[in-house]
C-alpha cells in the first residue's frame, strides 16, 4: 500500500472536562467523517475494553455513547462488544463482565445500545476463520464481529508488557479472540524467574490466574504445561524478577497478534473505522485492577478507517511528546513497531499517514 491514509487528530488534556472532550469527539466524528462507512439497517459492533474492576484508564462510557449515538443517526443499530479473558477477574464470564461494564456506565441509557459479551463456551458464539498465516493456519474469533455489517474499533492507547504497546490493533486482533484464541496467541511465552533478583514476595503466586507459580525449594518456580502466558506475574513483580525469554519467540506475540486481527479486518474492508484515545497514557493495559500512573500527559483523540495508521500516528505523537520511544523507555526488550510492520505486510493498512488536525 503506498497511498498515504487519513488520520484526523483533536488534542485533548487531562484538565478538560468530559463535557469539553465529549465535544471534540462530536466533531472528530463529523469532521474525519470515520463513520461514511456505515450503511442503513447495518448492525455495527462497537469493540472496545469495558475495563477491569478498579480500573480508571478505559474510555468512558460518556464519549462510547457519542459513537453509538452517530451511529444510530445513520438507522444502524450499535452493539458494544467485547470478549470475555484468560485470566481469572470480573471478566472471565460473560455474566460477570456485563455486570462490571454496566458498573462503569456502560447502560443503555448513558450509551444508546447494549453491552454484548459473547459466551465463547457456546458453539454458535466461536466462528473459526481461515487465514493461512505463519502461525496459525485458521484463528477463532467472536462470531458476533463476523456476522455484523460493519465494525468499529473505540480503543484506549496504552503501554502493554508484551506487546509494547496497545491500541486500535490490539484491540481487535486479542480483543476479538475467543479464549481459545487468547490461548493460542500466548501459547510458547512462558515467563521465567530470574533467581538473583527474585526475593520470594510471593505477589507472582497470589496474582497467578492458572496456578501455575509455586514456591519449592526455597525458590519461585513456573510450570510452563500450566502457564497460559497472560503476563500478569510479570507486572505483579515489583523486583522486575519474571520476564520473558524474548530471544527464543516471546516478540512472535504480537505477530500472533495481528494474524488473529487479520482474520477481522480482512473480512470487513471498507467497512470499519477507528478510534483512539491518547488520553491517561500508562505503561500497562487496562486489564490491571487498579489506577496505573499516567507516562505523559494526555495527547488527543485519533480517528481514522485504517488501523494501521491510526496505531502508527498515536505511537509517533507518544514518541513526540516525550522525545523518544516511551514505550521502549518503560518496556525496553518489547518493540511495539513490529505489530505496526506485520500488519502493514499483511495488508491490514498503512504506515504512511497524512496526518490532520482539527
């Protein structure tokens, strides 16, 4: 792809209001015009992150009624989505996940559409797509995402502690995932403990979704058949004791990644927009029970049609602001622009952008 995408850009800071920011998002929309896309009668998914208990970071349930809202102003009809994770919290099950998005505002009355969390224990709910990748030959993803007309992807843009960073692609190729999915994405990165550093706290053992960490031997052991790589050991470490081995496939992740994104966008071409708020930036991602610092100081909002380059801008206008790579700064063995590259290859979107500000 050598044509140059469109990415539209509102600046935001963390001292506005939600009234304030809620306006630039309206003309953002209408402005970047992210939503052409959308036909009559179409039913759009919505995916975003609902956010984990205690978490602040998400987007606000505020700014996901103003999408749904332009939608319905187009007779479709929204559905905000997203799936249910490996690791064991308020989003294991689809019960539990709706419950704690409708704690965090994300009602039919505050958003004008409901919450929709796809059992992935049922058959009809898992849709297995072919795609024929390096690393995966078929991806199994929601059906819901498959079966709706049109997609479109709210994400927050944060640090991530495997994959760099997180933003419209990761959103959609994890996010989309079934736990299975999930599962095979994570699948070959067991961490392992680095016995000159480690102190034996034990936050790695209490913070471990599959039980998989014991203590034995006067020393912090993995089981790696037990592991399912979901990387919440590591950022439970406050002694930087747990990483991955890097060298030997840990950065294929995000490869994996795109693959699984790759299984989604392809099958919606011409019918997706995205966008990406680059606001309360913190080094992990919002599946963290608990209000992460931020790293910079809030950027703005980024819409485009192209995730590619919606990804690439907010990365380069992090970089910019903090006068390097931040998320290289904070996760210096991760490079988050491998996602970007891979995505780019598979024709997902492009690198190059014209970037507009409004």
């Amino acid at each position: 792809m050598s044509q140059k995408s469109k990415v539209c850009f509102v600046k935001v800071s963390e001292s506005e209001s939600v009234e304030a920011v809620s306006s630039k998002l309206m003309r953002l929309i209408d402005e970047s015009r992210v939503l052409d896309f959308i036909a009559k009668n179409d039913q759009t998914a919505v995916k975003m992150h609902f956010g984990e208990e205690g978490n602040v970071g998400h987007v606000k349930a505020e700014y996901a009624g103003i999408i749904c809202r332009k939608i319905i102003e187009k007779n479709a009809s929204p559905v905000l989505v997203d799936t249910n994770t490996l690791y064991m919290g308020k989003r294991t099950n689809s019960s539990d996940h709706i419950k704690l998005a409708h704690e965090h505002g994300f009602t039919k009355s505050i958003c004008g559409a409901e919450v929709v969390v796809p059992d992935d224990t049922k058959k009809e709910n898992v849709s297995e797509v072919n795609i024929d990748g390096k690393f995966f030959k078929t991806a199994k993803v929601a059906s819901i995402f498959l079966n709706s007309e049109s997609l479109f992807g709210l994400a927050h843009f944060k640090g991530h502690v495997m994959t760099g960073f997180g933003g419209a692609l990761k959103n959609i190729g994890m996010g989309c995932a079934s736990r299975e999915g999930k599962l095979a994405q994570h699948s070959e990165i067991a961490p392992i403990v680095d016995l000159r550093k480690c102190k034996a706290c034990m936050a790695c053992i209490k913070s471990c979704p599959a039980d998989a960490i014991r203590y034995e031997n006067k020393r912090i052991v993995i089981d790696p058949t037990k592991c399912i790589g979901c990387a919440t050991c590591i950022a439970a470490c406050a002694q930087g004791a747990i990483e991955v081995d890097w060298e030997s496939g840990g950065m294929q992740i995000q490869e994996k990644m795109i693959e699984y994104a790759s299984a989604i966008l392809l099958n919606k071409k011409g019918k997706q927009g995205f966008v990406n708020f680059v606001t309360k930036i913190t080094k992990e991602c919002d599946c963290l029970a608990k209000d992460d610092p931020v790293i910079i100081p809030d950027i703005g909002i980024f819409a485009s049609t192209d995730p590619v380059s919606v990804d690439k801008a907010s990365y380069d206008a992090c970089s910019k602001a903090y006068g390097k790579d931040v998320f290289r700064a904070v996760h210096p063995s991760r490079d988050g622009t491998r996602q970007l590259k891979y995505a780019n290859k598979l024709g997902l979107g492009n690198l190059d952008y014209e970037l507009i500000e409004l």
